[in-house]
C-alpha cells in the first residue's frame, strides 16, 4: 500500500491489528451505530426493521440491541450512546 492510501485508511479508523478480536467487535458496533445514526438522519428515527430489505442486517442489529437491554446484558455505555440519538427500546 502506498503511504498516502495507508494515511487514508488510518483517517477513517482503520484497526491493522485483526488479532485482538475485542478492537475489531468494537470497529463492528461503531460502524452499526454510525449506519443506525445515518438511517436517522435519513428517517427521523430510530425503529429498523428486519423486513426492510435495504437495511436488513442493521434492523437486525437494532433488534439484538433491544434483546440484550431486556435481558440487562448491555454494556451501559452502548445504552448511554443510543438513548444520546433517542433510540426506542421497546
């Protein structure tokens, strides 16, 4: 890679080092959270389907998210960042 592309890819978030799985899960759910924030942006809220073909992985995403609050196994800072863009939790 040349360096201006490498210098790209690191403006942007790029993790080069895949061996810590925890560093790549937590580029996962920024991206999710940042495509949930765009879909927002674009709808005026939070509610992702599962049956909305064009963002069916991020409605599964959001569904998980709501699974996992109901169970009291989210992380209290992902709480924090999706009621900070008013997700809906039921």
């Amino acid at each position: 890679l040349s360096s201006d592309r490498i210098q790209r890819l690191n403006s942007i978030g790029i993790i080069w080092d895949l061996r810590n799985q925890s560093i790549g899960f937590s580029l996962k759910v920024k991206n999710r959270f940042d495509e949930l924030c765009a879909f927002k942006a674009q709808n005026g809220h939070c509610n992702v389907t599962t049956l909305d073909a064009q963002n069916r992985s991020l409605g599964k995403w959001v569904y998980h998210q709501r699974k996992l609050y109901k169970k009291n196994a989210l992380n209290p800072d992902r709480i924090q960042q999706l009621n900070s863009i008013g997700f809906i939790w039921d």
